[in-house]
C-alpha cells in the first residue's frame, strides 16, 4: 500500500516560522516534522511515499531527496506556489498513488498511531481515523455509528485526525484544481461508504507556534522513541 503525506500547505498560522521554511520542515525533537512521519510510515510498511508541496516546496525535495536514507521511495507531485487544497491535491498525485487502497497523512500533524494496522484493513470508499476533539476544534467533525460506519452528526463528535484510505474511486469525475476534501467525504457519507475508528493515543495538530514549542518539549522529554 503506498501513502501520501500531505505538505503543501501555506502554514499562515505559523507565520512568521514558514516565511523562509515549509512548514513539514520546522523543527521537533530535533527532527522536520515530516521526518518523524516518514520515519513512522516505513517502521510500519509503507515504503512508497508520496509527498505534495507547493510554498518553498524544492526546500522539501533538497531535504528529504529520493527517501532513501529512511529507507523509502519518496516520489513528489509539485503543485506550484499556490496548493490545491487537500483533495486538489490527491487528485493531482493520483498518476503516482494508483488504483489500489492508499493511505493518506497530513504533514502537520504528531501521533503514535500504529500505522501498520491500516494495511490490511476493508475499504469501501473511505476509512478515516478520528480522534477526541482537541480544545482549538471543540465541536468536533462526525461521528461514527455502532457498525463502524462514519456520520456526519452523533450524540458524541470526533474530530478528524488527518489519517485516512482513501479509493481513488471517491476522486472519480472531480476536475483538477484546487478542491476541498470535506464535501467528498460528506457526498461519501451520506452513502453509507465510509467506515471509521476512533484512536486514543497520542495526537497533535501542529498548527501554531505555541503547539510546535509544546511539541519539541514532548520530544525532547521522550527523547523521540515513542514517537519516531
């Protein structure tokens, strides 16, 4: 199964961090953040790595090069300097994903997700992973029923961890350019084609200085074993 890692966004919460720096590659524990993803991706299997990037994204392609120091096969689906959205942008690596299953994660986050049990897991057109809502996304994203199957509105809400699989089946039809994710999966939803599962581990979104500090003091305290 090949995976993509989403890095092309323009990080304006980060600012001024990801004036001169893509935000994959602002430092935790010592490590870009993406580097801490590839590392867990290939510890669990996935040695074919996809990787989008847009703002100062030939910074992303000098650092991480072809993956072979991590033991990967990293291939790139540039999209220029404005980004394509998330789905705008699986749409335009496709050609490189194929037609089989494929495991998409976005760059900004931090997890001890065990990635490895995705692989052999039944996909319709969409499995998400969702986890407890975080104090910055209180209201949460869906919900999921008691046959495993994602909703749109639950007595209990989740938030969308940004680990997905994804069929290209649910991109079919969709013109190229820049598309949001969110409305595929509602349409998916809405169909009963979409399953899910609910993670309690460790989770981050990297979205502010502040949780990138709070992020490099969980490393460097964990010395980054936990957490590649």
């Amino acid at each position: 199964m090949k995976a993509m890692i989403l890095a092309a966004g323009r990080g304006e919460r980060m600012l001024p961090l990801t004036d001169h720096t893509p935000k994959p590659l602002l430092i935790a524990g010592g490590k870009a953040l993406i580097e801490h993803t590839i590392n867990q991706l290939v510890a669990a299997g996935f040695n074919d790595i996809v990787i989008n990037h847009a703002h100062l994204g030939s910074q992303i392609e000098d650092r991480l090069g072809n993956g072979s120091r991590f033991g990967a096969n990293i291939s790139y689906s540039p999209e220029g300097e404005q980004a394509l959205e998330t789905a705008g942008g699986i749409i335009n690596a496709l050609h490189l994903l194929g037609e089989e299953v494929f495991l998409v994660v976005n760059g900004d986050i931090a997890t001890d997700f065990p990635f490895a049990g995705l692989k052999n897991r039944t996909v319709d057109l969409a499995h998400l992973v969702l986890v407890d809502n975080p104090a910055h996304h209180p209201e949460g994203d869906f919900g999921l029923d008691q046959s495993g199957l994602v909703v749109t509105n639950a007595a209990e809400q989740f938030t969308f961890s940004g680990i997905g699989l994804y069929r290209s089946e649910l991109f079919k039809n969709i013109p190229a350019g820049p598309n949001k994710l969110g409305p595929l999966l509602r349409q998916a939803i809405a169909s009963g084609r979409v399953s899910g599962q609910k993670m309690n581990g460790f989770w981050m979104d990297i979205g502010t200085p502040e949780r990138l500090q709070e992020l490099d003091f969980t490393y460097t305290q964990l010395k980054g074993e936990d957490y590649a």
